[in-house]
C-alpha cells in the first residue's frame, strides 16, 4: 500500500524525502507527491505530484531545497490515479499525507463543504487537510487542531502533518495504519515502515493506535489520542539496509525466488542442533497454550491463507486435532461459533495486512483468547496483537507477488504442527527426528529444485501466449496448485484457476482444450494414481499438459506431455518444495510477457486497507 516519509532535519531533506520514497515502492503505488516548507524567503508551502514513478517526482524536485517536509507513494483507493488526487492534499497553508481509509469522509465532506471548503479531489483524504484547517481557524493550536481532527476520523490512518504557520514542526498520527519514527541527533524522521529510514537512522519508534507524534529538529513529543504524553520505546533496528538491494538480478521476485535457501536456513536456525522439537520456538507461554488448544483456526488472505491451507493438512495429520481456514475478510464480517479452545493463528508476511489484523481482533472480542501470529515483521501490529509469535526470517520481501515469505511460513506452520503433536503426546520420537531432519535439509532441497530454471523458462516461452491456464493438485498439494494460479495471475496476468484433480469432471473438464494448458502438481504420494487418471482425461480431451513430477513418476513425455522431474521426493515437506517451480513459471511468464514483475497492475505489497 501506499508510503509516508517525513522528515525535519538542519539540513536539506528533499533527498531524504525521495529515498524514503524509494525505499517504499515495493509496496506499490500509482502516482507520487510531496510537499516542503521552503524558508528562504519566509515560510512557504510548495508542492509537487506525479502520476507515475518516483523517478519522475525525483526530476521535478531537482533543486528543490527545504527542511521539512512530507511524501507519499499513493495506492487509489478513492478516486482514479491522477495528478489531481495524488498526495500531498492542501488546505489554505497546509499539507496532509494519508495511508488508509476514512470511512466517514462523505459525512465530514458535506458538512466543510456546508462551511466554505471547496474539495478539489475525490480522495477521502482531502476531507482531513480540510478538517484540520477548520479546527485551526476555530483558535486551535497545530498540535491541539490535529488531535480534534483525528479524533473525528473514522476508519484507518496514518497521517503526515505540515504547515506554513509551523515551519518548525511536522505531525504524524496513525490508528490502523503503520508508522514508524525514526530518531537522529541530525533530525527526526517518520515513514510507513523502518527500510525508508535506515538512510538516516537505526534508532527507531513504533507508534500505537490513537498516538499523535510531534516531530521538531532536535525532539520527538508522543502524546496518546486523550492528549496524555507517553514515552515510546526507542529499539534500534536489525534491518539489513542492503537487504533491499537488487544486486545482480533482473527483479526483486527473482531475487526473492532465489533467496528462499538462505531464507529457509535463517528461519529454521533457531532449530540449532536440537535433536527434539520445543514449542518454546513460538514464545515463552507456548507450552501452556498449545496444552490448552483443542482446535485450530487459521486466518489469513491471499498467499498467506494458502499457506494455511496446507498446515491444514499438517496439523490434522500430526498433531490429530482440528484445523479450519479462514479468509480474513470473510471472517471479520461472519457470524461464526466461537470454540472455547481455540488456537487462532494469523498469517501476514508484513504482520500489518489490515483484514488479518480485524479478524484477530474479531476472534478476540469472541472469546478466543489464545493467539499466535506467523509474521515477518516483528514489531508489526499482528505480532503485537498476539500472545504467541513466530517471526520468520525471510527478510524485506519487496516484489508484490510472495514467495519466500510463503516458503518461510510453511516451514513455520510446519514447526506449528510438530509442536502441537509433541504436546499432544502425537509425534513418535522416529517422527521428530526424521521431520527435523528433512526440516534442516530443505534449504539443500530448494536449491536443487532452483537448478531446474533453465527448463522452466523453456516451458514459460510457449505458456505466455496462453490467455488461460488451470492447475491441478491433490491434496496438501492443491493448495500449491492455488499458489501457482494465484502467481501466474498476480505477475503475467494470465487467467489462471486450480481445482484438486478430483474435481475435474465436476465442471472445469468443459474448458479443456488444445489452447488450455494444464499445470499438474504431482508428488509420489498416496494420491499419485489417483492424479494419474485425472492426467489421462486431461490428455483425452487433447489438453495440453505440464506436470511437476517426482523421482519415480514413470509415464516417459510424449506429444503435449510435458513433465519436469523433481530433485526429491519430499514426504510431507513436499509443498515447500512444489512451489518453487510454479513461481519460477510464473517468473519467466512474465518475462516473456514484459510486465512490471515486481510492482504488478493494480497490486500493493502490505495491504494496509480493507
Ligand atoms: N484513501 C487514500 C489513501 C490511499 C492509501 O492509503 N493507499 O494505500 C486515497 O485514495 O488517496
């Protein structure tokens, strides 16, 4: 979603400003702006936009030189990407910045409209620049008018403050929304998250819901949204800055896709030499409270709740107990029947997606008091909202379509479900060691499965052309065949939809023909011959089909068969595993294609709003 940086230093912070901005853009964005408070020859207020990359608003700020000032990579949520609503919105002398919803911003509208103020754009956000200046022509100070102006938003925020009266002064404030500040003897800074601040700082704040921070040269004041100070806590950030570099790959997903041995091997470091499983690796209390857990409930969106659908099949299988999944958005609004036992487990790579977020916070206000997230971020609001975590060590995933990020929460999820079939007295001691061991292998495992790209590529060349594809799976793999539509549709826009193979001659079969191909997902498991068929009825009707195999699988390629055997059979790690060939499909798909690969059409990285 859409990116804050503000900065107010001694000296010139318009490079500040665009490198904050830089560092943002992974999470998506439409069009650009920012505002400073030029003081050369008195205050003054001076703004730019663009639709279109940063690189853009960077050629136009060129000698634009300031102090203090605000940016933002806008995600339209309310009105179309234009010039027009691009942030920074002004108000008289002021300029707002805005990450989020306002859900009351048709009421707040017509009643400044009813006094005076002319909207000049669609956005919701613009009723907040107007908003705040009513308060301050009612006599309000700068400080006192942001607090009555946040106090009568409703919805999500995290907002960015400056005016031509106050040229010594910005204000931030967030309820939903993340924002992160970050402190330095040159300036204080704030951003939608800590890799835009590494330029100038480590030492950083996270602010909770409701918190107003007022930023000067040489201090940070909190004040809590009753106007009550409160002291943050300052931590300084383990963030990697090179972490986000390109280095020597074309796209952050490429570099991503490759990452994810590295990935893998950090998440389950801490693991270390144990030759038994302790459920301690998800926090402190876990012991207790998976002694407590009857059942499971997983909720998360998009890769994160394929993830969950296949722990599904884990933590049925290993620990015996029940498992759902939810859609977060789904389940936030349903009315559901609350289990006393209930473990609910949220899954967001950025810990701040705001549905997963609501659906924690619905399950808590149901009574379901036993929580842990599986988040990337470990000072995200998720993270923060539960009683147990599990941070993976993915690092910054910038490319909008998720890849190491899901290969690091399966491991996770299957940590979950050992752990859960330990407590339960489920895992044999011959179960633990073999799943450690084939734990520890994987990063080994995924790198030869990387090997196969060169004939991956290959199959991506014909693929492009396609405008439909379908993926079929079975079992804990149909999830994997999800993940694999889910990534050609996300990067190479290509129709893509996955059924488990059973479900074939139910429906989709109709759609098979020679301009259909079909992606098989088939593992040597118990389920192989099963697929097999479904294959045959595929090949029947002339379809043309590109199956992911395993050592083993023994039907030879033929006309319109196509097959890539993998490395390893992998038992019941072999979604971890699965999944890597389908985002290198996808990956060169598009490649071929020529679309943005990193920053696809209409997505954002951490969807921040409903
Ligand atoms: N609602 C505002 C801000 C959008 C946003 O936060 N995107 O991530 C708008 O539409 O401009």
């Amino acid at each position: 979603m859409c990116g804050i940086v503000v900065a107010i230093a001694q000296q010139n912070i318009v490079p500040v400003l665009l490198e904050g901005l830089r560092k943002l853009e992974y999470r998506g964005y439409d069009s650009a702006g920012l505002a400073v408070i030029r003081t050369q020859e008195g205050p003054s207020l001076e703004r730019l936009r663009s639709v279109g990359r940063v690189a853009e608003l960077a050629a136009q700020a060129d000698d634009l030189q300031a102090q203090l000032g605000i940016a933002h990579t806008r995600w339209a949520t309310h009105g179309i990407p234009s010039e027009r609503n691009a942030h920074p919105h002004i108000s008289d002398q002021l300029a707002v910045v805005h990450n989020g919803i306002i859900e009351n911003y048709e009421i707040l509208r017509e009643r400044l409209q009813g006094e005076g103020y002319t909207f000049v754009s669609d956005t919701d956000t613009e009723a907040i620049a107007h908003l705040l200046h009513s308060h301050l022509k009612r006599g309000q100070d700068f400080v006192g008018a942001v607090r009555a102006t946040v106090s009568e938003l409703v919805g999500a925020y995290a907002i960015g403050v400056i005016s031509e009266h106050e040229p010594d002064t910005a204000i931030v404030a967030r309820s939903g929304s993340p924002l992160v500040v970050g402190i330095s003897p040159n300036g204080n800074f704030a951003a939608s998250d800590t890799s835009a601040l590494l330029q100038v700082t480590r030492e950083v704040m996270y602010l909770e819901n409701g918190d107003i921070a007022v930023l000067t040269r040489n201090n940070v004041r909190v004040l809590r949204a009753d106007g009550q100070s409160v002291q943050r806590p300052v931590s300084t950030s383990q963030l990697s800055a090179d972490a986000v570099e390109l280095g020597q790959y074309r796209h952050y997903m490429q570099k991503e896709i490759f990452e994810q041995p590295r990935a893998l091997g950090d998440t389950l470091a801490m693991l270390g030499g144990a030759h038994s499983i302790s459920p301690q690796l998800f926090g402190a209390d876990a012991q207790r409270v998976l002694s407590e857990t009857q059942r499971v409930l997983i909720i998360a969106c998009g890769t994160s709740w394929h993830a969950g659908m296949v722990a599904r099949y884990w933590i049925e299988e290993i620990a015996g107990i029940s498992c759902s999944v939810e859609i977060a958005s789904e389940y936030r609004y349903r009315r559901s029947v609350a289990e006393p036992g209930t473990l609910v487990v949220v899954i967001s790579q950025s810990g701040e997606t705001a549905d997963t977020l609501a659906a924690l916070k619905h399950a808590k206000s149901l009574g379901l008091n036993l929580s842990l997230a599986i988040c990337n971020v470990p000072e995200s609001a998720i993270v923060r909202e539960s009683e147990l975590r599990f941070i993976t060590r993915a690092g910054p995933e910038i490319g909008v379509a998720s890849t190491k990020a899901f290969t690091t929460q399966l491991a996770a999820l299957a940590l979950l479900a050992l752990s859960i079939g330990k407590v339960k007295g489920k895992l044999s001691p011959e179960a633990e060691k073999d799943a450690l061991d084939s734990l520890r292998h994987l990063p080994v495992a995924i790198a030869k499965v990387l090997e196969l790209e060169p004939a991956i590529a290959q199959w991506a060349q014909g693929f492009a052309m396609k405008q439909h594809a379908l993926f079929l799976g079975r079992g804990m793999h149909y999830p994997i065949a999800l993940e694999g539509a889910l990534k050609l549709k996300e990067i190479s826009y290509i129709h893509a939809e996955a059924y488990p193979a059973g479900e074939l001659k139910h429906g989709p079969l109709a759609l098979v023909d020679k301009d259909m191909p079909v992606i098989a997902v088939a593992p040597n498991d118990a389920l192989l011959e099963k697929l097999k068929s479904n294959l045959q009825e595929v090949r029947a009707r002339g379809g043309e089909l590109f199956v992911f195999a395993d050592q083993g699988f023994e039907i030879p390629e033929s006309d319109g068969l196509h097959i890539l055997r993998m490395p390893e059979n992998y038992g019941l790690l072999s979604p971890v595993l699965h999944v890597v060939p389908l985002q290198l499909l996808s990956y060169h798909a598009a490649l071929v294609k020529g679309t943005d690969v990193d920053k696809p059409r209409n997505l954002a990285k951490s969807v921040t709003v409903e």
